[in-house]
C-alpha cells in the first residue's frame, strides 16, 4: 500500500479547516488532495484529535503484527497435521472395520454418542484403553 504524502496530523489539520467553515472543494484545491480523498480521510480520522489518531495507527499496527502471527501459527497447525497423517485421527475416523475389531466393545453403542472412552488413550498401542474405560468394563468404577 502506498504511503500517503500526509501524515495523520495533517490531515486532521486539514478535516479542522473544513470544520471551521471554509468550503469542501477550496481545502482540497489548497492541499492538492481529490474530494474523494478528502471524504475517505473525513470517514477515517472524522471527530479525532491527534492523540486518537495516534492511537488508532498503533492498534493497526498490533493487529496487523497479530494476523501474522496467527496465520504463522495456523500454518504450522496445518503442517503438523499433514506430517502426523492419519495416526493422530480416531479409530471412527480411520475406519469402521478396524473399530468393530476391538474386543469387548461389541453392542457397547460406544459409537456415535460422544463418548470418548471407546478411542485408544493417546501413546499406546491399539489394544489397550484408558484406566476408567478398563474399571467401567470391570464394574468397579
């Protein structure tokens, strides 16, 4: 984006001029600006002082700081997610074949009602599940 010859201060310098009474098309004339410039400028920086105009561009500039940021950290998301593949998905996800292989969870209805106890608990094999899905097997939870 191209940099604007006038700086926030100036143009309020320029919008108070108006303000005062003295007309639209001569302050543009006199500053070299388009009314259209103008008009976007009085949309933008309308009723501010300088110190809101200062303000204003500091905020602009953290958030546009921020979007990168998050674009940066959405990006590392979406890379990780391609690297783990298929091994960070749940069984429901991978297949419905190898879920009903499991022992023991045959009519459980486990399935499909959010219960997460049914998935295999993260950095273990397949085979064994979390403790409270073991006691809550066994009857003892």
């Amino acid at each position: 984006m191209r940099k604007s010859k006038f700086s926030e201060e100036q143009i309020i310098a320029i919008l108070a001029e108006q303000e005062r009474g003295m007309a639209t098309s001569e302050v543009c004339r006199r500053h070299g600006v388009s009314s259209a410039t103008f008009y976007k400028w009085k949309a933008k920086f309308g009723g501010m002082d300088v110190s809101d105009a200062r303000r204003l561009k500091t905020l602009e500039t953290e958030n546009a700081r921020l979007k990168k940021l998050l674009a940066d950290s959405m990006l590392d998301v979406s890379i990780l997610k391609d690297l783990l593949g298929s091994e960070a998905r749940p069984p429901s996800v991978q297949g419905k074949a190898e879920h009903d292989d499991a022992p023991g969870e045959a009519g459980s209805g486990a399935e499909g009602d959010g219960d997460i106890r049914h998935l295999p608990a993260p950095g273990l094999p397949t085979g064994q599940r979390r403790s409270e899905d073991c006691q809550a097997r066994a009857g003892t939870g």
